[in-house]
C-alpha cells in the first residue's frame, strides 16, 4: 500500500471482510472483559474473600498462555474462532479451581490442619477434574480435526485444558497456602474463625 503513490486528495481504508473481523475482535474482547468482571463478582460472593477469588482468578492467564505457547509451536492462527474458544477457557479452567477452592474450605471447616487439607484437596479432586478435562477434549477433536474453520476454537480449550490441567492442581494449593498459611499459626482456627476466612 506504500507504494501506490497516490495522487494528493486521495486515501485509502480497509473495508468488506476486514472491517467486519475487526469489528467482531474488538467486540469479542469486550466481551471477555465483561466475562472476568461477572466472574470476579461471581467469586467473591461465593466465596466471600477477595484473596481467595484472586486464585481462581490467576488460573485464567495461565490457560491462555498455554493457549499461546501451542498456537506458537502447531503454527495455528489466532482467529475470530479462537477468540471464542479462549473466552470459554475462562469458565472452565475457572469451574475447576472453584472445586479444587470449595474442597480445601469444606477440609479446613471440618477441623483439618492447612497442609492437609491442601493435600486432600488436590489429591480427591484429581480425578474429577481429570475425568471432565479428558470428556471435553475428546469431544472437541472431530471439530478441531475436521474442520479448518473451527479448528481454532476447538485447539484453544484444548491447548488451555492440556496446559492448565496439571498446573491448577499445585498452582492452586501452593498460591492457597502462602496466603492463608498466617491464619493457622498458633494451632487449628475455631468454627467461627474458620468460616470467616
């Protein structure tokens, strides 16, 4: 387009196919920024703590990056579809640390020291989260597999799904840990203390 030369008076603008595609990104990143919103405001009345809804939070960026990393390595194009897909990774990466979250509370009202319940945690919650993980994958490979325009979507929650799967599963009792670990010390918490953390 530098080339053109134009005569003075004269312009030029991107229309048709492109100017519709950049109208869908913008509106697909103000929808994600509407969906971490609702989320953040979701968390925090379920959980009644910021700190806490800040871990659940933190799985997001981590999804994504794995998203970006096998993008990267398969030379897959960051479409409109992709766009999607990463913004249905947020509910579910997001859903799985809320189980993982909800565990660790239920252990730790049920009078369980922290690092045990931590580990109980992690380690009962392995399997659901494995299980549910694996069902939404291999319900995505013929979409992703089949069809170039939906490939984008479906290799998103699955390279988000892939990637965050294992690091939820430490990321989450470690993050939990080095935050509340002050709130134990000095023994277990009373009833009362417990739920108010």
């Amino acid at each position: 387009v530098a080339g053109l030369n134009l005569p003075e008076g004269y312009s030029w603008k991107t229309g048709g196919v492109n100017e519709e595609n950049e109208k869908s990104v913008q509106s697909i990143l103000a929808a994600m920024v509407l969906s971490f919103m609702l989320i953040l405001v979701t968390m925090v009345v379920e959980f009644g703590s910021f700190r806490k809804t800040l871990i659940a939070l933190l799985i997001i960026p981590l999804g994504i990056t794995g998203v970006f990393y096998v993008f990267g390595l398969t030379g897959t194009p960051l479409s409109f579809p992709a766009l999607i897909g990463i913004l249905a990774l947020f509910g579910i990466v997001v859903r799985h640390v809320i189980m993982v979250i909800e565990k660790i509370n239920d252990n730790i009202r049920h009078g369980m020291e922290l690092t045990d319940a931590l580990v109980d945690a992690a380690g009962s919650r392995l399997e659901p989260i494995l299980l549910t993980s694996m069902a939404a994958i291999v319900g995505l490979i013929p979409i992703t597999v089949s069809d170039p325009l939906w490939r984008g979507l479906g290799g998103a929650i699955i390279a988000g799904l892939i990637f965050s799967g294992a690091i939820k599963l430490f990321f989450v009792p470690v993050v939990y840990y080095e935050w509340f670990k002050e709130r134990t010390k000095g023994g277990v918490k009373s009833g009362e203390e417990r739920r108010g953390a």
